[in-house]
C-alpha cells in the first residue's frame, strides 16, 4: 500500500485520501444504523447471532479493515486534507 501512493504527485494522494475519507464515513455510518436494529434483535436459534448482529459485525469488520487503508494514507500524505462540504482542517500528523 505504502509502495503505491508514496509516489504519487501529492494533489494525487490528497485526491485519493479525501475519497477514502468520504468511503469511511460512509462505512462508519452504515455500521452505526445497523447497531439499534442488531441490539432490539433477539437471538432465535442457539447456533447463530441473528442476522441484525451477524450484517452489524459485517459492516464493523468492513469499516475497521477500511480505517486501516485511511491510516496508511493520511501517514503517506502527512496531514488530514480539507473534504470539500465539510469542516475539516490541514493537521499536522503526529508519528
């Protein structure tokens, strides 16, 4: 992953990293409305979560492997870009 946005032209980098800053979002947001309908859920059968926790657990697992894509970029790029629509400011990134 390194590898391949380390030689990026930074406008590039920055373009890719805004998009995976949107993608989690959107990621955080699906796992977050799956939450209340997996809590109101109660189990039906003895071998399996139901199907609300197993789609929550599905969606968290996407969303934490996808955190870890947005963590390489921001370190690559060496700051938190401005997402257009949004009130995000340039931070400087700490290692």
């Amino acid at each position: 992953m390194i590898g391949l946005a380390e030689n990026l032209p930074k406008k590039d980098l920055e373009h890719i990293t805004v998009e995976a800053i949107r993608r989690h979002r959107h990621l955080r947001d699906e796992a977050e409305a799956l939450h209340t309908p997996y809590v109101e859920q109660s189990i039906a059968v003895e071998d399996t979560v139901g199907s609300q926790r197993l789609a929550w657990v599905s969606a968290m697992i996407h969303m934490h492997t996808h955190q870890t894509l947005l963590s390489t970029l921001l370190d690559v790029l060496g700051y938190i870009p401005d997402v257009p629509g949004e009130k995000v400011g340039r931070q400087a990134r700490s290692a």
